[in-house]
C-alpha cells in the first residue's frame, strides 16, 4: 500500500486498525526488541506499514450486504490487525493473503447475522461469496464455509505465469516438499495418496491442474516431463 492510498482509505478503519496493532505490540512487548532485530531490520515503520495494508487488503473483501450483529470495529477489525502484527512480527515471511481471509472469516463467524456465508477462493486469494440466507432468531452462532479453496502451493503457478521455466521448477518442488506432486500425464482427479488411500485433490484442485497442465506443456514441451522427474528423484 501506497502513502496516497493509505491516506484515501475510511478514516475509522485506520484508527481501529491502529488499535489492533498497539494491542499487539503490547502482547510481546518483553521479546519485542529481540523480535524486532532477528526479523525486522527495516524497523517499526516497516512493519506497521506492511500490517497496516495487509489488514485494508482484506477488509475490502466483506460484502457490503452482510448484516452484523456485532461491532465492527471492536470484533473484526481490532483483532485482525493485532493477529496480523504478532504473525508477522515473530517470522521474516511476509503474511499471506490466503491466511488473512480465513482470519476473517472465522471473526466474522462471531459476528455475521446469518447461518452459513458461502464463498470460493480463486488462486489470487480472492473471495467470491455466493449466498447468504438471513439468520432466524434465537438459533445458535452462525459459520462461515469457503467452498473450493486451493491449498498452498498449488495456487502459486497460473495461468499468468506458467510460461516462466524458473517459477514452474519452483512449483514443482513446493508440490513436492508439501506431497502434492503427481505425474504430468496424469489425470489429478484419480491421483490417490498411498498412506490414506484417499484422493490428493479436491474437485477444485483437480479442475485447475486439469486447465494449467495443457499450458505448461504448450509453453516448455517435454521439459515438464524432466522437471517432474527430477523432483520425484528418478531423472
């Protein structure tokens, strides 16, 4: 985030936001000064800036037409910004936005005036809702399900950049190291993972490998097949 857009966003959302930070810095203040030297040697600015955007990043995502039967400010937006500064102030890995969302939708679980919000996640992180029902009265909390998310790594290679050899190798390896890597040539649909015995992918996962493999063998040819090879240790 920018210094133009951080002073364009609603001014009520900064300070809560603000807030939320403060609370907690204060949480590890005894390992702060530690924390802040092994991880953040671009100081205290640095970081708040990077958790500031972060938190507006995610809060742009809630649907205007979701009813609340709590605060706002006090429920949602506070304690997102005080888990997205104690996450990040305890590791140099800057926070993922997939991580961020289902923070948010477990808070606004709590406080959502209906019974199941309905959502997919794109590769981009990018949520879509698609229903809301109204929530009767007197009927227990309300729960958020989000349909169709892809686990990390699969998301990270797309369409937009599959045609990069080094970020396909890359892709490869994570799919490896996590024990999602299947053969190019096979259909991710019917992959099965041997200790379970059970499918790798879900329909989703299945149906974006299904669309992103063509394209990698349109853009690199055979060297898939070698990539996948090396991976799996037989090349």
């Amino acid at each position: 985030m920018t210094q133009s857009e951080m002073f364009s966003v609603d001014p009520f959302e900064m300070a809560f936001i603000g807030i939320g930070i403060q609370q907690g810095l204060d949480e590890l203040k005894q390992e702060l000064h530690r924390l802040m030297v092994k991880y953040h040697p671009g100081g205290m600015i640095e970081l708040v800036h990077e958790c500031v955007g972060f938190c507006m990043n995610q809060l742009s995502k809630v649907p205007d037409n979701i009813e609340l039967d709590g605060v706002f400010a006090y429920e949602v937006i506070e304690p997102l910004a005080k888990w997205a500064v104690t996450t990040r102030l305890q590791s140099d890995a800057p926070l993922r936005d997939s991580d961020g969302y289902a923070k948010l939708l477990d808070l606004l679980a709590d406080v959502a005036s209906v019974p199941v919000i309905e959502c997919t996640m794109d590769p981009a992180g990018q949520l879509t809702f698609l229903k809301a029902s109204k929530w009767p009265e007197g009927v227990p909390p309300p729960r958020i399900v989000v349909r169709d998310v892809l686990r990390h790594p699969i998301g990270e290679l797309t369409p937009g950049n599959c045609h990069d050899l080094e970020k396909v190798k890359s892709w490869f390896q994570k799919m490896t190291e996590t024990g999602l890597l299947f053969h190019p040539d096979d259909d991710p649909a019917t992959v099965i993972t041997s200790a379970n015995d059970e499918r790798t992918f879900t329909d989703a996962e299945a149906r974006y490998l299904s669309t992103l493999m063509p394209l990698l063998f349109k853009s690199h040819g055979d060297v898939i097949h070698e990539v996948a090879a090396r991976c799996i240790g037989v090349a």
